[in-house]
C-alpha cells in the first residue's frame, strides 16, 4: 500500500479557552477551540488545508471528564488529501491509591487519509502518575479496548472486523523556567489476538511563550495503522493564544 504524508506550516492558530467554576468551589470547567490552516497557489500548484479542534473538560476533587474533536481538510490539485474526523470522550477516576487512577474511553473516528470508514473503540484501563510536578509530569498507563471497525483495503475491498487491543499510553509535560514547555502524548494499540495488528499515535509539542498568554508553538501529529499499511505526519508552526476566565 502507498504511504500517505501530510506536511503543513501553519499561516495562523486562534485558541480560545476558558476556565470557571460552577455549583461549587471544587468543580471546574474549561473549554477550548482552535483553528489553522495554510492556503498555497502558485503557478503550478494549488492546495490547502485546515484544521479545527474542540475540548471540554469538567473536573472535580475525584473525578475528571475529558471531550474532544478534530476535523482535518484539505486538497491539492483539485484532489481529496484530508477529511478526517476523530472524537472521543473519556473520564479519570481518583478514588485509590496516590498518583493512580482508572479510566475510560470511547472514541468516534473516520479518515479519508488514514482510510478509515469509520471505527469505535470503548474500554477500560488503569493509569499511573511517575512524576507529578509544576515542571515535569510523566504518567503511563494501560488497558483493553474492543474496537468495531470498517478500513477502505483498496477500491473495490472494504475490511470489516472487531478486535480486542491492548491501550498503552505515556504522556509527558516538561516546563523550563516556564517559558519552554514540552507536551506528549504517544499511544501504541495492540491486537490482542494478532502480533503485526497494531496502531500508533504520537501528538508532541514544544512552545516558547512570548507573553503569558501567547506562544510560538510547533507540533507533531503522526498515526499508523498496520492493518491498512496507512500512516499520515501532520507538522504545524504557528502561534497559540489563550485565554483563562
């Protein structure tokens, strides 16, 4: 199968987010939008791409919920490249140990560049903070997720299947003299029951903060998926301004 690669320098990132408490002292709401994207016509070439993305969060003494969604677009020449859509809402609870948590999750997903018709995963794991300071976090975890989906093979082939994969997860947080901060979040899903069925997905970034609220800002968005022979590598530069209230 062709590898698929998407490389795009951004033009410009709007970010609006917000941040209050409701009903109680302990209870805690953020949300968050963001936009890029980057025309490009030359003489010879016309393509462009955009991006979009939305987080909610609601978060208490002992219980965090997290929803999310992004849709990438875009074309060259004329040509589909991008219409990928992926959401998913998930939730920590701290009840047990210090530094441990359980989790869990469902997603939406469908991608053009990824081929996938759509797909659902939804299950359940357990997750552990190694370090949990103000300039460095590093967290791991683990879990099972059932997944039913439908991959475009080629034109004609479409593969429909549901598997059970093990989630393992390692996101990081690094904050130099708060004003270089370092972010990942890099998951590896393994099929439990075949060892060349896995999917990868990598989303890091480093911001140098020019001002309290804004940031110069690159990142790298990268996902594979085994079973179709796919992979797609999203580069962006740009600006991020935000906005607490």
């Amino acid at each position: 199968m062709r590898k698929s690669y998407t490389c795009i320098i951004l033009s410009s990132i709007i970010s609006v987010s917000g941040l209050k408490a409701q009903f109680n002292d302990s209870t805690f709401y953020h949300t968050s939008y963001s936009t890029t994207g980057i025309i490009n016509k030359t003489n010879d070439v016309s393509s462009y791409v955009l991006t979009n993305a939305f987080r909610f969060n609601v978060s208490r003494n002992d219980v965090r919920l997290n929803a999310n969604a992004s849709w990438i677009y875009g074309s060259q020449q004329s040509r589909l490249t991008n219409n990928d859509f992926t959401s998913s809402l998930d939730f920590n609870l701290y009840k047990t140990l210090p530094h441990f948590y359980y989790w869990g999750l469902a997603t939406y997903d469908k991608s053009f560049s990824l081929k996938i018709v759509e797909r659902y995963q939804a299950g359940l794991g357990a997750a552990y903070n190694v370090f949990d300071k103000p300039d460095f976090a590093l967290n791991i975890s683990d879990g099972v997720l059932y997944e039913n989906s439908n991959l475009k093979i080629n034109d004609s082939t479409n593969n429909r299947y549901r598997v059970f994969r093990n989630s393992f997860r390692l996101r990081y947080r690094l904050v130099v003299k708060e004003v270089i901060v370092l972010n990942g979040t890099n998951l590896l899903q393994n099929a439990l029951n075949a060892n060349n069925d896995y999917i990868v997905n990598s989303v890091n970034s480093l911001s140098f903060k020019l001002r309290r609220w804004l940031s110069l800002t690159a990142s790298s968005t990268y996902n594979r998926i085994q079973r179709t022979n796919r992979e797609n590598l999203l580069l962006t530069f740009g600006f991020t301004a935000e906005k607490y209230f």
